[in-house]
C-alpha cells in the first residue's frame, strides 16, 4: 500500500561539498514527484486489481499459473511501493523500502520454484501481507498529518486480515486458494482505487495541477 505526502514547495538543491549531490538529488526529486503522483497509486490499484480479476476469472488454474500470478504481483507491487517510498518523509522512507524489499523478495521466491507446494506459496503470500499490512497501518497511525490516513488504515489492516487468513489455511486446494487470493487481491485494489482518487482530489483542492 502507497502512502503518499502532499506535495511541498520546490526549495532547489541543498549546498553540496562532494561533488556528486545534484544527479543524486535531482534523480531523488523525480522519484518523489512520481512517486507522490495519483496515477502512481492509481497503477500500483491496478497492479492489485488486474491478477485479482484473473484469478477469480480463471479458479481452476493450475498451482504453477497461481504461482506465476502472484509472483509478477509481488514483484510489480514491489517496484511501485519503492518508488512511493520516495514521496514520504525520510522517517517514514524507511518502512517503504522495506516493504517494498519483502515484495520483491517474496515474487522471486515465487518465481523462483512456481512447482513449489500450496502451503509454501500460501506462506509467502500470508506472511508479506502480515508484515506489510502491519507496516501500512503503523504509518497511519504514527503519521498525524496524514492524508487520507482513513483510507491508508483500511488498507493496512485489510492486508493483514487476508494475510492471517491465508496462513491460517495452508492445506487448502489450489481452487480454494486462487479464489482467496483473487479476493483478497480485488479488495486491497479497490481500496487502493479509492486512495488515488481521494488523493487526486486532494491535490486538485491545493490547487496542485500538475499531472498527478
């Protein structure tokens, strides 16, 4: 779940004693801007949004597909998230990277070896949701000045519901875990629609206008 920050006046380059401080900071300032963007969260829903209606449209897919799935989510989510990082306060960055690192991490493990058993691949997902969700929610509740901190909460506590819910049935058959997934992936995307939107309102109500 991206948690973006409202948008800040442009203060240019601090002073720099080494040499190598405007590219760094310049490729740091793109990545604030994109990632505070509201297309950016409107792609990372989608990124949730697009494996979710697979799934449920496609029930009977075998474990390798399922696997497939959910690894290129991971790893998509993964890239969005790092990206959003960038737009929250240095404080906060770090728990974005992290969150982001356990997503990549966790599509490679499940691109790795998609033969790998339902209980293994349950036990990835569960957990990144777990971990994640908690971290998702942290931010809401610790960042007072927030945006939209409503919407960030559901999301952080819908990511670890679905994820306590995915560990809590491992022996489940591959249909019933698709249809879990699916579901749950739907509903993390929507909620993350509903972020961007408000957030794009937002920034309209600023009188921020430029795209995103």
């Amino acid at each position: 779940m991206t948690v973006p920050r409202g948008p800040g006046p442009d203060t240019g380059p601090d002073p720099l004693t080494d040499g190598t401080g405007p590219a760094d900071q310049d490729a740091e300032r793109l990545l604030a801007d994109l990632g505070g963007s509201w297309l950016w969260l409107l792609g990372s829903s989608v990124a949730a949004l697009v494996p979710g209606i697979i799934a449920l449209a496609w029930p009977d897919a075998s474990l390798h597909v399922l696997a497939v799935i959910i690894g290129l989510y991971l790893l998509v989510t993964g890239a969005f998230r790092f990206v959003s990082s960038f737009a929250r306060e240095q404080g906060d960055r770090h728990l974005g990277l992290l969150a982001a690192a356990l997503y990549v991490l966790a599509g490679v493990l499940c691109l790795r070896n998609p033969l790998q058993t339902i209980a293994a691949l349950s036990l990835i997902v569960g957990a990144v949701w777990v971990v994640t969700g908690m971290l998702t929610a942290w931010t809401a509740l610790a960042a007072k000045g927030l945006p939209h901190r409503g919407f960030v909460l559901v999301a952080g506590l819908l990511g670890v519901v679905a994820g306590i819910v995915v560990l809590a049935t491992p022996n489940q058959s591959a249909v019933v875990l698709t249809r879990l997934v699916g579901l749950w992936l739907v509903l993390l995307g929507l909620t993350e629609l509903g972020l961007a939107l408000a957030w794009r309102s937002a920034l309209h109500r600023a009188g921020f206008t430029r795209p995103g």
